[in-house]
C-alpha cells in the first residue's frame, strides 16, 4: 500500500468570548487491495476503519438514522492534564464512499471537537484507492489571559493542542492503513474458505 498526504493547519483563532478554535485539515489517499465493494463497505463502517486509531478513545457507533460515531481524543494539556476532547460525527453514504459530518453539540468539560469529512473509494487494478479529506477542529474554552504568567500557560495550552492536531493527522492514515490491511485479509479468507 502506498499513501500519499497532505495536511493544512488553520492559524489559531481566540474570540472574545475566550474560545480558542484549532483546525487541521487532513487528506490522503491510499492504495489497498480491496475490490471497490469491498473497501465503499470498509470506509462506511467507521468503528472498523478506526480500530487502530490509538489517537482515539471510546470509539463507539450510536444507531440512528443516520447513525453516529461518537469518540474522544484526549489531549494532555501540561498543567491541566489530559483532558478527553469528545466529538460526534453522523455517517452517511455516497455512491463513492461515505462522509462524516458534525452532529451538533457534544457534552464537554471546556474542550470539544467537530470532525467531518469524506472517503472516496476509486476502482484501480489489483483493487481500490482511498481517497480521505478530513477537517479536524479543536475548541477550547480559555480562561481570561490579563497577566504574563497566565498568557504564557495558555500559549503553552494551545502549543499542546496544535501539537496533537499534528500528530492525528500523521497518524491517522497509518490507522487506516493498517485496518485495511485486516480487512482486506479478512476478505481474502473468506474468498478461499468459499472456494474450498
């Protein structure tokens, strides 16, 4: 498999209202040996494509219609400690794949986060090529920064939580590198367990 990446960091935005908003867009695409039902069928099942997103916790699917994925990314914010920034995305499908779209407010403890996107899934010899854009945006509720020693701190907050924006979009697609590599060894089983 090979990929190919790119990513783009948004400048930190903070209102004022003390709300810091972090945001990273994350694409690539990726060449896996899964016929095209087979990887639209693995892009569309979210919780599977994900299992190796050691960057996310308590990865879990709401049923619905649509149905939700809902997870937190902890990020350890120095002095504040780690800190579960949840988010929740709807699913939906496309004839090419599936998106992820925001799903609204989330219960938080000062941090949340939207992600949203889409997966494309294009026929290629020998099987698919995935092509993933994502938008990863952080908000964070800071207190107000009036002295030096609380701007400092809240500069570092914010250095940290670039940072893990950072690390998820270099990650992410090793993640699903490797879930597609399961599936399509899955795939491959249950080919020969049929033939035989």
């Amino acid at each position: 498999m090979t990929a190919d990446t790119a990513e783009e960091a948004h400048s930190p935005e903070r209102d004022e209202r003390g709300l810091l908003r972090l945001e990273r867009e994350v694409s690539f695409r990726l060449r896996v040996p899964l016929v095209a039902d087979a990887a639209r069928a693995f892009v569309r099942d979210v919780p599977a494509s994900l299992a190796h997103a050691d960057f996310l916790t308590g990865v879990r699917l709401r049923p619905g219609d649509p149905p939700t994925l809902e997870a937190r990314l902890p990020v350890n914010a120095a002095v504040f400690g780690v800190r579960d920034v949840p988010f929740a995305s709807t699913i939906g499908s496309t004839d090419s794949g599936a998106t992820l779209t925001p799903a609204g407010p989330v219960h938080h403890d000062r941090a949340w986060a939207e992600v949203g996107g889409e997966a494309r899934v294009e026929p290629v010899d020998g099987g698919s090529c995935l092509d993933y854009a994502l938008t990863l945006t952080v908000f964070l509720v800071l207190p107000s920064a009036e002295r030096w020693g609380t701007q400092a701190l809240l500069k570092m907050v914010e250095l940290t939580a670039a940072s893990v924006l950072r690390k998820v979009g270099e990650h992410f697609p090793l993640a699903i590198e490797a879930a597609a590599v399961e599936a399509a060894r899955a795939a491959s089983t249950r080919a020969e367990a049929a033939a035989s």
